[in-house]
C-alpha cells in the first residue's frame, strides 16, 4: 500500500543519540500517554454516550474535557483508605507494578522514520531491540503480577478470585497472541518493530500476482487472532473478567478505594489498551506509513507527516476497542477459557504450519521463486486444511454428542420431577393438604395452650 520509501531507521540507528536526546522522546513518550488517558477516559465516555443517546460528559470545561483532570485531582486528594488485614507492603506495591510495565512496553512502539530533533538525526522511537516484540510481551506478562499481587495482598476473597482470573486469563490469551506474532516474524524476518514496519513498505510479488504490504491483509487471520486476543490481554470488555463486577463486586480491585492507588490501576488498563493499539498499528497496519491513496505523494512518509499517519490509525484502534465495549456483553469465565485454549491456539498452530511452509518455498534457490516449488506448497497447503479441518469435525462430533447426552438428561430430570416433585431434594410442600380439599384449618389464639 506504500510505494515511496522513507528514511527508515535501523537497529544500528539506535544507542547513538546523546543523553539529552534520550531523555526528550522519553518526555515526549510520558506526555503522549498522559495526555492519551486524560482524552481517551472523555473519549470513551464521550462516543459511548452517543452511541446510547445520551450526552456524555458536558458541564466540566467546554465540551467537558475538563471531565477527566476534575476526576484525576478528585483521585489525588481524597482519603487513602488501608484495610486493616491487609499486607501494606504489596498493597502499595501492586498499582505500581501494574503501571511501569505498561509504560515500558510502549517505549518500542515507532512513531514515524528519522527526523531532526534539535539538530540531531534521530528516529521517532525511544527504543528498539532485535527482540522489541518479545519485550513488550514480556512487560505485559509482569504487569499481571501486580493484578494478583493486588487479589492477594487484599485478603479479601472477591479481590483473591479476582487475580486467579487475570493469571488464568493472560496467560491462556498471551499464548495465543505470541502465536498470531510469529507470521509477522517469518514475513518480516525480524522482531524489530521498526524493521517490521520497513517490510510493509511494499508487498512483493508471488507468482507474477502483487501482494498487499500490510500484514494486517496478507496475514488476515493472524490479525484477527490479534484483535481477539488483544481484548482478553487487556481485560476489556468482553473479556475483562478479573473485575466482573456482577460476581466479583469489584474482582481484585474491590479493596481500593477511590483514591491514587486506584487511578493508578485505572491508569494502567488504559496503558494496556493504548499498548495493544499501538502494537496493532505497528505489526499489521504499516506503522507510521501512510495508507494509500496518501502513499502516492511523495512526501507522505518524511519529515513529521508520519506522526499523524499513526496517530489516526492509533485512534481508530482505540475506538474500534471502545465500540465492541459498548456493543458486547461480557462472556462467561468458561466460556472465555474455552475461546483461549479450544479455538485459538488450535487455530493458530495451523495458520504457522501454513505461513511457514509457503514462506519456506517462496525463496528455495538464492531468494528466487521456482515453478517447481509450487506443487509442495500446494501439497502442505492442502495437508494443513485437510488435518485442521479432520480435528473440527472430530471435536465438533464430540461436543455434539455431549449436547444431545445432556439434553437427554434434562428430559428425563424434568420427567422425573414431574412424577415426584420432592425427588430433586427441594423443599416443594406436598400437594394434599387438608385445605387443598376443603377442610378449613382451625386457627388456635397465641398464648393459649
């Protein structure tokens, strides 16, 4: 979708950049996502109110963008409450757990190609490694432990089941979408995030045919796993069972009063949310690329355009994820459990055979395509959807009969009941009582014996 190629940076473009430099992005970074939650909290509010037709947040400040620092001051100044069985230490320990990491892992995200800063060639991304995808998986794994560390240090059994739940649920989703990343890797052939987003610069071409340069078409599936398992990474709505309030109260969150430490914990899922969108742009979006037909000018992708290429691509994410919050209701523990381990994973392990093979073949003699490697792309292609869809059929054939052995059991229960009431343990009250057949019952004063 890209044809014009821009300054793009290169892992050896990073670690040269003098201190101050350094620590400019790293304040630019900190002002970006502090600002991004103070607009996305009264974005939220906002488009979902439309979305209901009400109004929203309208009487602090014009338009009530004044809204969410009204809210941030309240937060700061009132009472921190301490419940008395709790282990301070964690206590205090968990919301700052569960912030750092998520600002940590955004620092890989790339904003746009190398511009001047102050006289200094640098790029618009305040770090990258030859693993910076792996990272931001790994920040996103820490930030768990403060979820957990907050159910546990609670001591109270709603916040206890809380964590469990947000242990249970991240690592099932963060395997599944470690999963949905490795077709990005073989495409690309890196986990750099910035040498991802330089390889959906142009599609290529696979037998005389153009192929589309971002992942998020060439790589449909993969992108599709991303985005349900961006929800459940980040406890959103539909998956955002470790709060479940109808059954949880509050899940591990419940003994944190409305104080700092919970406007760090609500601080810290929007980072998580701000983190899954920025990573989607980057990975299966083009990045900081402009889409087509913006392409087309020659200057689409230099100098700072860029900036605003990502961020409309940054705030459409962000408001797809808002807009399936305000649409869908949240799942069942089991059912989301389900959805991680029984269709995910499965579906991803066959997609990567897939990926893989045709990515093997695509270049067999010295990055050259070959006629003759065709027939074994084929071949694999048709091994993959025959064998996925064997593994379909076999579980579908089981889940079946587990629907018809249970519907045979709730019959034969009910018609069971129906014969005799009492036989499920209930107390119903016997259907011949005296007064059933007109026999009036005496009533006795009190007091009397």
């Amino acid at each position: 979708m890209t044809h014009v190629l821009a300054a793009d940076p290169t892992l050896a473009d990073f670690g040269k950049d003098p201190l101050w430099i350094t620590i400019i992005k790293a304040v630019m970074l900190f002002a970006f996502l502090m600002l991004g939650i103070l607009f996305g909290v009264w974005y939220e509010r906002k488009l979902i109110s439309r979305m209901q037709n009400r109004f929203g947040p309208n009487r602090a400040g014009k338009f009530g963008l004044l809204q969410s620092v009204a809210d941030g001051i309240k937060m700061g100044l009132k009472e921190d409450i301490f419940p008395r069985t709790v282990d301070k230490v964690l206590y205090l320990l968990a919301p700052v757990i569960m912030v750092i990491p998520a600002f940590l892992a955004f620092s890989i995200v790339p904003f746009g190609p190398m511009v001047n800063l102050f006289g200094v060639q640098t790029p618009l991304q305040l770090v990258d490694l030859p693993v910076a995808v792996l990272f931001m998986l790994a920040m996103g794994a820490i930030s768990v432990y403060g979820v957990v560390l907050a159910g546990w240090s609670s001591r109270s059994p709603y916040a206890l089941l809380g964590g469990l739940r947000s242990a249970a649920q991240v690592v099932s989703y963060e395997i599944a979408m470690g999963l949905s990343f490795v077709g990005v890797f073989l495409f690309a052939g890196t986990l750099s995030t910035s040498e991802i987003v330089k390889a959906q610069a142009g599609g290529g071409e696979f037998l005389g045919v153009s192929m589309p340069s971002w992942f998020a078409i060439l790589l449909l599936p993969s992108f599709l796993i991303y985005v349900v398992c961006m929800f459940g990474e980040a406890a959103r709505i539909p998956f955002d069972l470790p709060e479940g309030e109808g059954e949880l109260v509050g899940g591990f969150q419940t003994e944190y009063s409305s104080s700092l430490k919970f406007a760090l914990i609500m601080m810290g899922e929007y980072l998580h949310t701000f983190t899954a969108s920025g990573i989607a742009v980057t990975l299966f979006l083009g990045g900081w690329r402009a889409p087509w037909p913006i392409s087309l000018w020659d200057g689409a992708n230099q100098g700072w355009w860029p900036v605003l290429w990502f961020f409309i691509k940054f705030a459409l994410t962000f408001s797809f994820i808002i807009w399936v919050r305000a649409s869908l209701p949240r799942v069942r523990y089991d059912q989301l459990m389900s959805l991680g381990w029984k269709v995910l994973i499965p579906l991803n392990l066959a997609w990567i055979m897939l990926v893989a093979s045709v990515r093997a073949v695509m270049y067999v003699r010295d990055g050259t395509f070959t006629d003759a490697s065709l027939v074994p792309v084929l071949v694999l292609a048709a091994i993959v959807v025959i064998g996925a869809l064997a593994i379909w059929a076999r579980f579908d054939t089981v889940n079946q009969r587990r629907k018809e052995a249970r519907k045979a059991e709730v019959e034969a229960e009910f018609e069971e009941l129906s014969n005799e009431p009492a036989a499920g343990g209930f107390p119903v009250p016997p259907l011949d009582l005296p007064h059933y057949h007109g026999v009036q019952h005496k009533e006795i004063p009190s007091g009397t014996n």
